[in-house]
C-alpha cells in the first residue's frame, strides 16, 4: 500500500486518539524543554495496531520545543515539532521497524498532510535500539518551514517528500 492509502486507513482507523495528540501536540501544554513545568507529559500515543501489519504495535511520543534548545545552538530561533515512533512486533515481543510508507503516513496524520513537504525524518539510535523521528520546523512567524541552513539537523535528515510515493 501506498503512503496515502496508509494515511487514510490511520485516519479512519485512530481518529479520536489522533485528535487528542494532535490537540495536546499543538497547545502549550505540548511544549518541552527547560521551562517545562513538573506535571508536564509528553504528549503520546498508543500503542494501537499498524494498519499494514497487525503483528506490529506502534507508540508515538510527540513534543514542541524551541529550535535552538534542541539543537543546543542559542543563534536558532522558531520551535520544532517531533513525532517519534516506536514499533515493537506484538508476537515476539521485540523492537521491530515499520515500513516506511506507514511510518511517513503516521508522521502526515499528526503533523499534517498539507506540511509533507516540510516534514523531515531521522533516526535516533541509544545502544541497539533505534527509534524513527520525523520532525516540522515552525519558524518565528509561526509559519511552517524548511529547516534552516547549516542546522545540524537538517544536513543529517531527508524531507519525506523525497521519498513519498
């Protein structure tokens, strides 16, 4: 299946927990880093079913934080929208990937479909666990954007656009 028949079935199929995560994702309850307040939780999902392989379960975890805080790098300006997924195979109890066509959809359906172009993708690897991130640059405007230049972020991702089908 393609990334929009993927996107259509998430859609139909998580409707309510995705407008939950969305909302929490977008408010400033959503926002990380170090002015967070005590009781703040990441904004998350799941986990819920793949819509392409059943054996497989997937978790998001969602969060806004300033650019320059995550980057580490205090001359960057805007916020940066992450989604991380996690898929663990339900049978045999183990981390397992998700196809990329699924992983893009699941990305659209939290971040947004009309930001494809803008959304980009990365992979964080701890040990032997690897966990697939796709993120959105929000410029200071408030304008969804393409990550600056020179971002470190930006020279080691790709736009999922560049692999949507």
């Amino acid at each position: 299946m393609g990334t929009d028949e993927l996107l259509a079935l998430i859609q139909e199929h998580h409707a309510d927990g995705l407008a939950h995560l969305r909302a929490r994702l977008w408010s400033p309850s959503g926002r990380d880093g170090p002015d967070r307040g005590p009781d703040w939780q990441r904004p998350s999902m799941g986990p819920v079913r793949s819509v392409e392989d059943r054996s497989l379960s997937v978790t998001l975890d969602a969060r806004v934080s300033s650019y320059s805080w995550f980057a580490s790098d205090p001359s960057l300006t805007g916020d940066l929208y992450t989604v991380s997924m996690r898929t663990d195979h339900r049978l045999l109890g183990q981390r397992t990937a998700l196809g990329h066509s699924e992983a893009d959809a699941w990305a659209l359906a939290v971040l947004g479909s009309q930001n494809a172009r803008m959304i980009y993708w990365s992979v964080a690897v701890v040990g032997l666990v690897t966990t697939l991130c796709h993120h959105l640059y929000v410029d200071p405007a408030g304008q969804t954007a393409r990550l600056p230049r020179g971002s470190s972020l930006a020279e080691r991702s790709a736009r999922i656009s560049d692999s949507l089908d």
